[in-house]
C-alpha cells in the first residue's frame, strides 16, 4: 500500500503535462494524431513521443 502513495502524485503530474498539451494544440486550432501528420495536415507542434499536433494545410 505505501507505493501506491507514492506512485498516486506521479500519475497525476503525468496526466497533468498530457492534458495541458492538448489544450494547447488545440487553443492553436490544431488536433492531436498519433505519431506523424498525414497528407493534408501539417505538423505544428509535438508533446510527446508518439502525439503530435497537426494542422490542416487549406483552412
């Protein structure tokens, strides 16, 4: 029971950072994808290994 108090207040940093960075995709008009943009997006930021946020080309 002791590491479940310890590992209570990483998990909520660890959300915490995850849900901040899709805010802020899509405060930028962007929406999230997994790994890579394709054709008619492009990338406009990356929040973490394997997300990034993409925005489309036209509009």
């Amino acid at each position: 029971m002791k590491i479940l108090y310890l590992l209570f207040p990483f998990f909520l940093l660890l959300v915490q950072d995850a849900a901040g960075s899709v805010i802020g995709c899509r405060l930028r008009r962007g929406f999230c994808t997994f790994v890579k943009c394709h054709y008619p997006t492009t990338p406009i930021g990356r929040y973490s290994a394997f997300q990034a946020c993409c925005k489309r080309i036209w509009g």
